[in-house]
C-alpha cells in the first residue's frame, strides 16, 4: 500500500474574504465548498466556474477549482488555474504549494521543489508546504531530506497521520524495517482500509503455547503474496495458524507450510485466541532488512491447477508478460504501460510471449493487433493457483510492479520488474535487486515517465541471455 499523496481538500481562504463577494457569488461557492468537502468533484468544479463567470481572476476561486480538478486528474487545467492565480496574487503561499503539488502529478519535480520553497518563503509557518516539500524529495530519492521535513512538521502535528504515515514509507525505502513498520501501523488512521475489531486481543509475538492466532490479509494481492512467507514463522511461535486471504488466492496458499487452515474473506471465521493482520507481522518480529524471511520458494501452485502452456517449434525462451496493474491502485498511472512497450521483445529469434495480463486492460492484445506476437494466457486462468502453474511452465516473467511480480518471486521463478522513477517502497531505492525475492531483477526509471530506456535495457539483457 502506497500514498504519498498531497491533499485534494478546499485551499484556506483569508476569514473575511466570503463576506467581501457579491451574495450570488457566496450562495455558489458554498454550494462549491459542500460540494468539494463531500468529494463530488463534478459538482464542485461545476459551481466554481459558474463562481468564476463573476469573479474570473478570483485567486480563492481559481485555487479551489486547481485543487478539484487536480482530483479529477485534469493536470493541465488545475495548473493552469493555479498560475493565474498567481499572477493575481503572487504573495500566495497557497496558490504556490498548490502548483507544486499538480507539478509533482505530472513528474515536474524540480519545479515543484521551487514552488513548495517558494511557498515557504512567504509564509514561514506554512506546515502543509513543508510537508508537500517532504513528498516531492521523497519522490526524487532524497529520502533522509525528505525525513528532516516530515520531522519537522511533526514538531507541530505530531499526531498529524499523513505525515507519519509518510515518514513510515520514506524510513521504508532507506530500509529501516524497524522504525518503518511501526510507524506503518498509521495506515490504519487514514480510512482507506477497513479497520477490524476483535474481542481477541492482537499477537504481541510471545510464544502462542498452542493457542489459535488469526491472521488476516488487509490490502492487495501483491501485498497479501509478499508478507504471506511471514505465516511459518507465526506456526512456529507454538500456535494454529488461521489465515485469511482473498478468494482469488485461496487454492494457491491452501498448502502453505504452517498454515492449519486458509479461509477466503467472507467465510465464517472459526474460533481463534489472538489475531494479527498480516502487514504488522513484520513490525511484531521487529525484523530488520537482514533478518526478513527470504527464503523462495515459499509458495507451490496446486497440482490440479491450470493447463499445460503450448510450446511452439524453435522456442528457446518462453517469457510471460504483464503490462498493467489495477487501475483502483494509487500510483498505477507511474507503474502501468502499455502492450507496445512489450512488443519489441518479440523481435528476438526464439523467444515466445505468453500473456499473464488480467482485467480490462487484457484488451490491449487484440485492440493493438498484437494478437499474432503475443500468446494470451491470463484469460484461461481462473485464479492465482493456474497463474502460478501456467508461470511455473516459463522461462522469465517481465512485468510492471503488479502482483504477477510478487507470484513469480514467491515461486522463486526469474523475474525482470519495470520500475518506476518513484517507486513503491519495498523496492527500496537504486538497487537492481530485491532483498524480498532472490529471483528478482528490477529495472528502474531515470527519469519520471521514461519508459523507454527501461524496455531498452530489458531488450538488451534478454539478448544476451538467449545468446549466452
């Protein structure tokens, strides 16, 4: 689970200012306000402009429209909003970290930094753009500055969850498990994933003595994979372990070592002692970078799962691609591409593509004419355990940072990841390899949303290794 995300609420506005406008103007920026606040972004932006047909160089209006459309993902227009409202009111340090923010959208980082310091230098207590600052040099890979900030605003709002929540991200990357995690338990504080409460109290990791722990998934796939290798060790305290995973995955981790039973969320829960959800795991093993469980394979597709994948005569690499994450993720508009960026990848004598692609965006197969290059797979597979069959039946997987990447490393079958310039967390930063998955090569970004160089590189080391 990943945010870094700067706020999408109304901008502040001088406490005087909705008594200095015409009434019919009031009337419709309340209504605008109510609106925004309710996170009904059309409706918002709908009253803001028709605020803006009376008062077109209002900085209050055209920042409150910036920040709504900004929420919509309409980039250009929110920056456009935002610089005129600078050039009415250039000592705004609002309308300055707002740019900033929409700058940082679009992977203009070194603009944003200007504005975000611009911000501060009119307002010296301004924390919100201290804290936007924080973010952008997170983003950039200048993790121990972008700490420094998070510190900083966290002198004046140390129970602020934002930025705790990123703080524990950014000491994530640096590969300090130990404070990260802790402060990871903030994601439960920013309303995005469902709090659970159980009478059972949570597992402090003393010995369980024979007692029943329930441990539950509590975000996507690929973070359910992941820190799924976390349950052996949870057995091994002396308990019965009960795990609670999506439907998608529940054939797949039936069989997991450890494990006393697997439940699909919605099932009814048996009986248990003590519970835990699966990311604190790592925080109540207090586990360092050095001391994670890394050993792979830890997972092992069912026998019964998926069909044998078609060979073609003179296949002397047989590589399975996935080029799109859920598009519900919030930085799926960095990791996800297209089908194209795959596609010279086919040109290589000997190779064969399988598709792994699953959801909407399998339709890029057949609406790119790439049908005759490319072998679909994804669709045959009815959940994780025939992906992970069909996968083992492979050479190399090369995807973007979906959770085929994270099936793959768990299988302990090769894997080359397109990484980009600001990436997840647990891909830490520059490393070409990961400290979760032996099997795993990750390509990164050297600059936002340059794709290009990333599948020239993966071009180039497949080369070599059919030729090698």
């Amino acid at each position: 689970m990943s945010s870094k995300t700067a706020t999408t609420k109304p901008e502040r506005q001088e406490p005087n200012w909705i008594d200095t406008v015409p009434p019919k103007v009031k009337e419709i920026f309340l209504a605008a306000i109510k609106a925004h606040a309710a996170k009904k972004y059309e409706e918002a932006i709908t009253h803001y402009a028709m605020a803006l047909s009376f008062l077109p160089d209002d900085p209050v209006l055209l920042t409150n429209l910036g920040v709504a459309l900004r929420a919509q993902e309409k980039l250009k227009a929110s920056e456009v909003c935002y610089r005129r409202a600078i050039a009415v009111k250039p000592d705004s340090p609002g309308c300055y970290s707002n740019l900033g923010n929409v700058l940082r959208r679009q992977g203009r980082l070194k603009e944003a930094v200007a504005c975000h310091r611009r911000a501060i230098e009119l307002d010296r207590k301004f924390i919100d753009a201290y804290y936007n600052l924080g973010l952008v040099l997170q983003d950039m890979g200048k993790l121990d500055e972008s700490i420094r900030f998070f510190n900083y605003c966290l002198k004046f709002r140390p129970g602020d969850e934002r930025v705790n929540w990123d703080k524990s991200l950014a000491l994530l990357a640096k590969a300090d498990f130990v404070n990260g995690f802790k402060l990871y338990e903030y994601r439960w504080k920013r309303g995005e994933i469902t709090v659970r409460h159980f009478r059972q109290t949570l597992w402090d990791g003393s010995a369980l003595e024979g007692k029943t722990i329930f441990v539950y998934s509590e975000q996507g796939f690929g973070d359910t994979l992941n820190f799924c290798r976390y349950l052996p060790l949870v057995a091994e305290a002396g308990g019965k372990v009960i795990f609670e995973c999506q439907p998608e995955l529940l054939s797949l981790l039936e069989g997991m070592d450890g494990v006393h039973k697997v439940i699909a969320g919605g099932d009814r829960i048996p009986d248990f002692d003590v519970q835990a959800p699966l990311l604190s795991l790592p925080r109540i093993f207090k586990h360092d970078i050095d001391s994670i469980p890394r050993q792979c394979p830890y997972i092992k597709p069912p026998g019964n799962a998926g069909f044998p994948v078609h060979v073609p005569q003179g296949t002397r690499c047989k590589v399975g691609i996935a080029w799109a994450g859920k598009s519900t993720h919030k930085n799926n508009h960095n990791r996800s591409v297209r089908i194209e960026n795959f596609l010279p990848l086919s040109s290589l004598p000997g190779v064969t593509l399988y598709s792994l692609q699953k959801g909407p965006e399998a339709a890029q197969l057949e609406q790119s004419g790439c049908g005759f290059l490319v072998r679909e797979l994804g669709g045959g597979c009815d959940d994780f355990a025939d992906t992970a069959k069909i996968m083992s039946q492979l050479d190399l997987i090369i995807t973007v940072d979906t959770s085929v990447a994270h099936l793959a490393g768990a299988l302990n079958i090769p894997v080359w990841v397109a990484i980009p310039y600001n990436s997840d967390w647990r891909w830490m930063r520059k490393r070409i390899d990961s400290p979760w998955y032996p099997s795993m090569t990750l390509f990164r970004q050297k600059h936002p949303d340059e794709w290009d160089q990333v599948f020239d590189k993966i071009l180039n080391e497949l080369k070599k290794k059919i030729n090698g």
